[in-house]
C-alpha cells in the first residue's frame, strides 16, 4: 500500500484545504503513528507528489484560499511545487504545523 491509498481509504469524503495541509506536515514532520512500511514515502518530494495528486482527485474540499498563510499562493493546489511550498513554510514562516490537528488526522489514517 501507498500514501496515497492510505489517505484517500481514511478520508474517502475527502478534507478541507487546511486539514490536507495539516495532515502534509504532520507527515512529513514526525512519522510516529504512521505504519513502518510507509515512512520512507513520508520525505518532501514523495509527500509534494501525494498531495498534488490528491488534489487533482478532488480530494480537497472546498477552495484553498487559506495558501496564502503557507507561502503556497504561487502554484496551483494540484501542482507539486504548491506542496514543496506547503511543507518549506514551516521552516520559512514556522508554526504553522498545528500538531492537535495532525494528531487527530493520524489516529483517524491509523484506524483504518
């Protein structure tokens, strides 16, 4: 199983933009609570191509206006280079991992 699959299975009405976010950097930040066979997709491209193709799948819900506060209003939400932007913030601009809302997204992935 990939990433991908695994999101998509947990989440199958999708999220909205900020919680797909959220989820992105909880991934990429810690893989604690994300099955072993799965860490090594958990790295800035692999997540950056995940999420871009979740995306194009209409997974988000909703508009992704809420870009601009991660420094990804650049690219569009269905383009890699949106989510390397995503994940590039917390070291650009910080804080903006909120690790309550990415715990409950992993509980969520890791009971399925």
């Amino acid at each position: 199983m990939n990433i991908q699959v695994l999101i998509s299975k947990s989440f199958p009405e999708g999220l909205s933009y900020n919680d797909t976010v959220q989820l992105c950097l909880r991934l990429f930040c810690t893989v604690d609570g994300v099955p072993e066979k799965l860490h090594e997709q958990c790295n800035k491209e692999q997540l950056a191509i995940t999420f871009a193709e979740l995306a194009k799948s209409n997974f988000i819900i909703g508009d992704s206006l809420g870009s601009i506060i991660y420094g990804a209003n650049h690219h569009r939400v269905i383009d890699k280079g949106h989510w390397i932007e995503v994940i590039a913030s917390i070291f650009k601009i910080g804080n903006t991992a909120d690790s309550s809302i990415g715990e409950v997204l992993i509980r969520h992935i890791t009971r399925t």
